[in-house]
C-alpha cells in the first residue's frame, strides 16, 4: 500500500506530533498526580484528625478514674472485697457507658485490682502489668500511652494511663483505659481507604487490610525487637515485612511519578507526634493510571486519525496537482498544436498565393505565347498559302503548258490530216484535264472541310461507298482489300461525305505506297468498345521514313514527285477527325508497312465528362 519513501515521509510528519503528544500527556499526567496527591492528602488529613479526635476523647478517663475515692480506697486496702467489688462495678459501669474496651486500675507494682471485665474469663484482676511502658510512664508520674496487644485478652488496644497519687503526691497505682480501634479500621475498611497506621519503628498496628496488619516498613534492629519482646506490645502476632514494596510504576507514567507501593499504590504519611505514629494512606493509583492510559490512547488514536486523514488529504492534492499538471500538459500541447497547424495554414496560405502567383504568371506566359502562335499560325497560313499557290501555279502550269502543246499538236495532226493520232493527243490531253480535276478536287475539299456538317455516320457504310468507289483502281493494281468489322458498331461523329473523304484519301496513299508490290493487301479492322471506335488500316507496303513521321500530317507534307501529290491528303483527314472529336496516328508495323490508327468517341463531345 505504502512504499518505502511514503513510509518514511509519514513517520517524519508523524514524529513531532508524537513528541508533542508525548510532552502533553506527560503535563497532564503530572497534573493529574498532583491532583490526586492533593485530594488524597485532603483526605489524609481529614482521617488523622479523626483518630486523634477518638483518641482524644478519652484522655480524660484514666485522670477521672484516679480521682475516684472509691479506688483510692480500694488502694488503701487492696484485700477489701467489699471495696473491690465496688470499684469493679463502678468500672464495668464507666466502660459501658463510655464505649471503651476495658477500664482497670493497678497498684504501684502493676497488680490490677479491679476491672471493668472482672466478671468475664479473661479478667485483669490479679495479673501483673508491670512491664507494659503505658504502666512504667504512668508509675513514673506521667500519663502512659500505648498501643499493643492485650496479653490476656488477645484483643489489641490502645492503652491510656495516668498515675493514682495519694495526697502527698506518691502514686500509689495507675488507671488505665484500653480504647478498642477495631471499629475504626471497620470504618476505613467500609470506606474503602487503604490506611494504616505504624508506630515510631515503622510497625503497622492498625489496617484496613488485613494482611498489611503487623508488618514492618523496614527490617527492625535488634533493639527494636528485644524491646517489643519487653514490653510484649505485639505479643502473639508474626511481624512480617510489608508486602507492598516500593516499585516503579512504569514507563507510562510520568517521568518524575513516586515509586508506588506493589505498583499500585501512592503512600501519602501524616505524623501525629502526640504518639509519635505515623497515619499512611494508600492511594489506589491504577484507576488513576488506567483513565491516563485511555486518555492517552484516545488521543493516540485521534493522532493517528488526524494523520492518516492529514496524509489522505496529501495524497488527493497530490493527485490533483499531477492531474493538473498532466491537463496543463495537455493544453500545451494542444495549444502548440494549433499554433502549428496555424503556421502551416500560412505557410500554405502564403504558398497557395505564391502558387496563384506562379498560374497567373504561366497562363500570361501561356496567353503571350498562345498570341505569338495565332501570330506564328498567321505567318505560317500566309507562308502556307504562298506554298500552295507556288504548288497550285506549278501543278497547273505543267499540265496546262502540256494541254497547251498536246492541243497545238492535235491542231497540227489535224492540218497534216493524221486523226489517228489526235485520238491519242486527245487522251493524253484528258488524262491531263483529269489530273487538274483531282488537284481542284483536293484544293476543293481542303477549301470546304470547315464547312461540314456534324451528325452521324456508319464506318462500315462510309468504309465499303469508298472501297467501291476505288475498286476498278485497286483491282487493276492488284491490291485486295481484306475487312474485319465488328458488326453493329454504332455511328460516329461526322457525316458520310467525311467519313468517305477520310477513308478515300487513305486507300489512296495505299494504292500508291502498293503500286508494284507482290501480293498487295490492305488491311481494315475495325472494333467497339464503350467508349470509343477504334479503325485500323494497315498495308504491307514500304510504311514511312522515320523522320518523316512527325510531318506526316503537315499540310502540303509529300514526298511525291512533284505534280502526283499537294501532300493535303493526311491533313484534310487530320482535319476531319478532329472535327469529329476524334484523332489519327501513323505508325510503321513491326513486320514493315504502314499503320494508321483511326479513334471516334462514341458519345458526343458534350456527354463526356
Ligand atoms: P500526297 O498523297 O499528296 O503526297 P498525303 O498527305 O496524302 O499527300 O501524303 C503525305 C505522304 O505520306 C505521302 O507523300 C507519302 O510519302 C506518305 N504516305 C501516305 N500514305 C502512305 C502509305 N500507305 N504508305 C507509305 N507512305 C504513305
């Protein structure tokens, strides 16, 4: 879940609130110690004030009982039933009435003479007290007090004593008042106070636990126990040692907390130096110590809350930054993006106009050019023209200077009265007119072919008039015309008239290229596509001059002797195709002869897209 440096990141964060944690609870710890030190002080006090309150109260009694004529009788004459009687009774009456545990009188030797509990089987009367300290201070002039077992009665005490003077000031015996502090310790008990209380040797004699009773602080000195085996103080109880001992409380506590009894308990001392006791209270700290420890961990845990909310929060910002940053990213890049696509759409705006620039200056180049062809066509027509009309005058000429002296001859012939040759001067003479005609034709048919109609017509019919037309001249050459048509080819472009000029012009060069060839064939094939009807006319004649290729169409192009051709024949079929929208091309075939190769658009001009 965590990596390594996660890990180490929140126990950075997480020390100095530790530290402080650690700091705060140790102040509220102390706080919380002084303030249970205070109120069981308080309480301390208010215990110490009560036992020598009880104590107090019957300070008074062993001082009334000395003044008692009756026990300074019975002192007098100690053997007296009568008076001892007396004073029995007198003390069981006292005893009663004051709540004390026994009242007895002794003489100077320590005797006691009378008892309160005469009657009961562990009377006083007759045993000798002569060792208790109580009887020896109060023998001694002083009021005694003491707290030890009863040696008779086994029930422990709290001893008061004052001497019984005669009038002359000689104590002649003791009274004494044995104070039972059971119900005391009954009392702490029920309230749930661990109190006890030790003498000046560090002895506990009362308890409100039971098994602290009559164990000793410390070890006692030798001194020490031989005196409490003279004075009998403690008779028939075992001193043992406390079992609470001193003891750290542990690491939770305040650093400076008193060590506790058994771990548990705070011993709070009041010394009452009327008896030189010492009043120890036992504060309970593990209720104490629990409510810390709880406190502690709920701030822990709140701590460790806060913490774990605090780096939750940090890990979302975190997210949001690198997901803000990933989106800023982002928009950068787009927005460099579009700068990009801007400058490129100006780099492609400037060169389109650059472009523009460059079209409008080629269609000016274009349009000067295209001028200076009209102009160069004018030239060339106006050159053409010269041409034609030198041609023209020089085809003309021949056969009219030829006329000219054929009729001359006839004339002569005639006045030499020799008709059987004019007949022959007359037939060169025709044939010479017929060859004008073919010429005036040519020129007639070149005049004409801007003139022609557009409709449509029938390759075949056009293709089968001509051939019929040229039939005697091809067969007197010996030339066959072979024909492969696809049948029901649709019409072209044009009309019959052209279509017929076309086809006769192209017999005729064959006819020509053929003259004297073996075996003499022209060829026609003619196939439909979709689109287009394509016309081949083949020979297996010479075909062309490589370098007459190019000119082939060029009007007035012939390489015919002078007087057999005006070279218009290719031009005018040029012409006419083109008219029809569609083309020719001369080529030479593989095996020799010539080839022209003759397109239609099968649809009109204006259907194409
Ligand atoms: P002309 O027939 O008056 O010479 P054309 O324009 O009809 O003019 O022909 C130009 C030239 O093309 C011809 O002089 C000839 O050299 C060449 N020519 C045309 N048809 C053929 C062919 N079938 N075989 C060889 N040469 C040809």
């Amino acid at each position: 879940m965590l990596d390594q440096r996660q890990r180490l990141n929140l126990l950075l964060a997480a020390l100095p609130g530790l530290l402080i944690m650690l700091f705060a609870w140790h102040l509220a710890s102390q706080r919380a110690l002084d303030e249970a030190m205070r109120e069981g002080r308080h309480r301390l006090d208010m215990h110490a004030a009560n036992l020598a309150a009880t104590l107090d109260q019957y300070r008074y009694l062993p001082y009334v009982l000395s003044l008692n004529h009756d026990v300074l009788a019975l002192l007098d004459a100690p053997a007296d039933a009568a008076r001892r009687d007396l004073v029995n009774r007198y003390l069981d009456d006292v005893n009663t009435r004051s709540h004390t545990a026994a009242l007895f009188v002794t003489n100077a030797d320590g005797k006691a003479l009378a008892s309160s509990n005469w009657r009961s089987p562990y009377s006083f009367v007759g045993n000798s007290y002569a060792f208790r300290p109580y009887f020896l201070d109060a023998r001694a002039g002083q009021p005694g007090r003491f707290y030890g077992i009863g040696t008779t009665s086994r029930d422990p005490g709290y001893f008061l004593s004052w001497p019984i003077r005669k009038l002359d000031g000689n104590v002649i015996g003791v009274a004494v008042v044995k104070v039972s502090l059971s119900p005391l310790e009954a009392a702490w008990r029920k309230g749930g106070e661990a109190i006890l209380v030790s003498d000046r040797h560090g002895v506990a004699f009362l308890s409100a636990m039971p098994e602290w009773k009559f164990s000793s602080w410390q070890p006692l000195p030798g001194a020490v126990q031989s005196q409490l085996i003279r004075t009998r103080q403690y008779e028939g109880a075992t001193l043992h040692p406390m079992p609470l001992q001193p003891r750290q409380a542990g690491w939770l506590l305040p650093l400076d907390a008193p060590a506790l009894l058994g771990g548990r308990f705070l011993r709070l001392d009041h010394a009452l130096p009327d008896s030189g006791w010492t009043l120890s209270l036992l504060l309970d700290m593990r209720a104490w110590r629990d409510g810390l420890l709880t406190q502690l961990a709920a701030a822990l845990a709140s701590y460790l809350a806060l913490l774990a909310l605090w780096h939750y929060r940090r890990q979302r910002w975190r997210r949001l930054t690198e997901q803000l940053a990933a989106r800023q990213a982002l928009q950068q890049a787009h927005d460099n993006l579009e700068r990009k696509v801007a400058e490129r759409t100006g780099e492609l705006a400037s060169a389109n106009q650059r472009l523009s620039a460059e079209i409008a200056e080629r269609q000016r180049t274009e349009d000067n050019l295209r001028a200076t062809r009209s102009q160069l066509a004018e030239a060339s027509k106006l050159a053409a023209m010269g041409q034609m009309a030198a041609g023209i005058a020089h085809e003309v000429n021949q056969p009219l200077s030829a006329l000219r002296t054929f009729t001359e001859n006839a004339g002569t012939l005639l006045e030499r009265g020799q008709p059987e040759r004019v007949a022959d001067n007359l037939q060169q003479i025709l044939q010479l007119v017929d060859r004008m005609a073919h010429i005036t034709g040519d020129l007639k048919t070149f005049a004409r072919r801007n003139r022609a109609e557009q409709g449509r017509a029938d390759i075949a019919a056009a293709l089968r008039g001509s051939l019929r037309l040229l039939e005697p001249e091809l067969s007197a050459a010996g030339i066959r015309a072979s024909l492969q048509l696809a049948p029901d080819c649709p019409p072209v472009p044009g009309d019959m008239t052209g279509l017929e000029q076309v086809f006769t012009n192209l017999i005729s060069n064959a006819l020509a290229a053929l003259r004297g060839q073996p075996n003499a064939v022209i060829h026609f094939r003619l196939e439909c596509t979709e689109g287009e009807a394509v016309l081949q006319v083949t020979d297996n004649g010479p075909g062309f001059a490589e370098t007459d290729l190019p000119h082939l169409f060029e009007p007035f192009f012939t390489t015919k002797p002078r007087g057999y051709g005006l070279g218009l024949g290719l031009a005018i079929v040029q012409e006419i195709m083109a008219q029809s929208g569609g083309d020719i091309r001369a080529a030479n075939l593989p095996a020799g002869g010539a080839c022209f190769t003759l397109r239609w658009p099968l649809k009109a001009p204006h259907e194409h897209h």
